[in-house]
C-alpha cells in the first residue's frame, strides 16, 4: 500500500485494524503513516518485522511462499460482443454479478 492508500484500508478493513491493533478513532493519518515507516527503513527494522510476522504465521501454518493478486473490478464496456470488422471478438466474455450482466 502507499501511505495514502494504506489509510484509507485502514479506515475500510477491519482486519488490519486489528492487526495494528488500531481502532477507528485512533488511525493515523498518512503523515504519520509515511513519518513510520521512514523511522523503520533509517534504522533498518524492517526487515526484523517482517521476520517475526512470517515467524509467527508459519508457527501456525499460515505462511504463503508464493501467490497471485488479481485485480477483479469490472468496467462497463459496450454491450456487443463484436470487433470493428462486425465479427466476434473472441476476447469479449460476458459475467454476472448478482443481478447484472456485464461486458468485456
């Protein structure tokens, strides 16, 4: 996350509140986020705390060596399945979501 965006997931994601042990009257702002997080990198801690989660996640079999984020979002796009020669466009799919179809 940048520091911006790491605010707001923390004002959005319950779960990394309470990760940082942090309830929504006490979210730091992205100042502070950015101000932490350069205290960390100048006296190289980091990496430490990193070690210690990874540690502690793997003590409980929760570790993840390798993975794939996925970007999800749909974006409305034209309703015809159609290239500009008026031939399918075999990259077009359709999904539903709950009630809604979309294009893409």
């Amino acid at each position: 996350y940048s520091d911006p965006a790491m605010e707001e997931a923390l004002y959005e994601t319950t779960i990394l509140r309470q990760f940082a042990g942090l309830n929504l009257e006490r979210i730091p702002d992205e100042t502070t986020i950015l101000n932490f997080r350069r205290l960390l990198e100048k006296h190289e801690l980091a990496a430490g705390i990193l070690a210690v989660i990874n540690g502690y996640l793997g003590d409980r079999g929760l570790s993840l060596r390798q993975g794939t984020i996925v970007d999800a979002t749909l974006i409305n796009a034209p309703s015809s399945t159609k290239n500009k020669d008026g031939k399918r466009d075999p990259e077009m799919h359709q999904t539903k979501k709950g009630n809604q179809y979309y294009f893409g």
